[in-house]
C-alpha cells in the first residue's frame, strides 16, 4: 500500500503519519511532478489533488483533504471517480461556537456601541443618559436604558446549519437560556437542545428568532441563500451572524439590508469578497462587527487536525471507512 503527500509536510508530521501507517509506504513528494509520478500506483493521497494528478492515479482509493471546506477541493473528475474522500470536519465546532456567543453577547450589552465610546472617552449609556433610575427609589419600571440592553433569556437563536458547529451553537445558547430553532437538510434535532426544521421552513425560522447565526457549509444549495428577501423575512431587531462561508450572502443586499434597517445589525466573520475591500461600506456602520475570517482560529487545531489525519490513515490501513468520509455530490 502507498500514500502520496503533496503538498509535502513538515518532518515531524511526516514521521507521526508513517508510524500511524504501519507497513504502507508515504511519499512526501516535493513537487507536483513528483506526486504525478508517485501517485500513479498509489492507493491513497492526503493534500491539494488536482485534475492532472487524479488523471495520473492508476488505482486510488482514498483522497484526505486538508481543509473541512470543500468548494474548493472539488472538481468535476473528483466528483465522478471511485475514490473515497475526507475532509477535516469537526475541528473547529467549539471555537466557532464560542465566536458566535461573542458576536450575542456583544450585540445583547451593547459592547460594539461601548468600546467606541470608549475611545471617545464618552460615558453614555445605550437607551440615554435620562433613563437612569437613581438611589432613592430605585428602578420601578423598565427604563430606556434597561430596554436597549437584550435579557439573552428572552431570545430566540435560530441556527441554519445543524451539523457539528450548529450543535455546539445550539447547545452553548441553551445554557444561556435561550430558546432555539434550526433547520438542516439532514439533521433532525440536536439531541436534548431542539427539533431541527427541513430547510423549507427558513421563512419561519427567520421570522421569529432575534439572533440568526449561519453555520452551513457552502453547497450549490446555500450559494447566496441569503438575499434581500430573506433579510425582509428577519425581525427588524434581529441580528445576523454569519460564520459559515461568505458566498451564503450576497454582500450588496446585505448591505443594502443594514443601510434601509431592514435588520438591527450583523456580526460577520465571512464574506463574499475577502478581504473585505477597505472603502467599503459595511466597516464604518456602527451595527455591525467584522472579524477577519478568524472565527475556527485557535491553538488546538494543529493538533486536532493531525489526529484527524492519523486516525483516517490507520483506519484506511485496516479497511476501514475514514471518520469524516463525505459525499463528493453534496460538499460535506
């Protein structure tokens, strides 16, 4: 048994994978000259394959993708050979979920409008100053103040994308108290946090939930899924959160959406173009929090992914199925 890598790895990642594979051969091939030529009597291939080197491979069956994203990776050829791929899904559910809680919380005490005013050295509460109750009667009605800052108790997430990332979400908003809704083509629940709705039930979802957090993957089926009419069909003091991929909004109408108030903000770690051109419009609204494309970063992920890699090439060793097969026809 053979397995080709190219791009080549580093040496110590290179001898972790050959004792993980045991008696099949790993040919770290400097270039792709090199992988052509290796990779025509190979049975395996971890890395960026492309058109000619498939047309190269004699008898592959197994193809490990660097990256859980697969818009990229896949190609016509790949989509229709025999081969089986992986991709390196499950790394980044819980740091992705935490990035979304810092997005709510954020949004919910108003950290976005605070740190600004921070550095105008303004003290100004959200709601106005005049709202204030003071120290001898003490607050006896909800204040303009109080009703500008969201109770994350009495929102409702809804999460479009219940796979490994919108479960962590889900879940990590229940322990907020919030309440939660999703839809997802395949999943049916997030085991103990809620029912998952079939995707024709986005309109719903969108009309009820103050926090809409996209966490799918980019599919045929999700390109631009969000357009003008699905921001017309959100709250008008609702907020979209965006850490799946950029091309699930359209760019243009999301801010068109935010210029007209068709939504109350958006905390986007994705974009449609990145980087996200310096002039443009979404960076001085003060609605909205931009990170860039950082929402998976964190120092566990090396890690995880090189774990992720080794089980899969023992697994393959043994005859095995790899843990984060996909279908080649759906993206994920």
């Amino acid at each position: 048994m053979k397995l080709v890598v190219h791009p080549p790895v580093d040496d110590a990642r290179l001898a972790r994978m050959c004792e993980a594979a045991g008696p099949m051969l790993i040919v770290n091939a400097p270039s792709e000259r090199d992988a052509a030529r290796e990779i025509a009597d190979a049975d395996a291939f971890f890395g960026k394959i492309s058109p000619a080197l498939l047309a190269a491979a004699g008898k592959l069956e197994w193809v490990q993708a660097p990256t859980a994203s697969l818009e990229h990776y896949l190609f016509p050829e790949l989509v229709e050979h025999p081969c089986r791929l992986s991709n390196m899904r499950g790394l980044f559910s819980d740091v992705i979920a935490d990035h979304v809680l810092g997005f709510v919380i954020c949004f919910a005490r108003n950290f976005h409008v605070y740190l600004r005013q921070q550095q105008a050295r303004q003290w100004a509460a959200a709601g106005g100053e005049a709202g204030r109750s003071d120290f001898l009667t003490g607050p006896g009605v909800a204040s303009a103040i109080d009703n500008s800052h969201r109770h994350l108790a009495d929102c409702r997430m809804g999460i479009v994308g219940a796979g490994q990332i919108g479960g962590e979400i889900a879940r990590r908003a229940q322990a907020l108290g919030m309440a939660v809704v999703a839809v997802d083509p395949q999943v049916s629940s997030v085991e103990g946090v809620c029912d998952v709705w079939p995707p024709s039930r986005l309109p719903a979802l969108l009309e009820t939930s103050d926090f809409v957090v996209i966490a799918a993957p980019h599919t045929p089926e999700t390109y631009k899924l969000f357009r003008r009419r699905e921001f017309e069909q959100m709250k008008r003091t609702a907020y979209l959160i965006n850490v799946g991929r950029g091309v699930i909004v359209d760019l243009a109408d999301l801010t068109t959406a935010l210029q007209e108030g068709l939504l109350a903000g958006a905390g986007l770690d994705g974009f449609e173009i990145e980087p996200l051109p310096a002039d443009h419009p979404l960076w001085m609204m003060p609605n909205v929090i931009i990170t860039p494309h950082v929402a998976g970063a964190s120092p566990r992920i090396a890690e995880r992914h090189t774990q992720v890699l080794l089980e899969n090439i023992r697994r393959f060793v043994h005859g095995q199925m790899p843990t984060t097969l996909v279908d080649k026809r759906r993206w994920y």
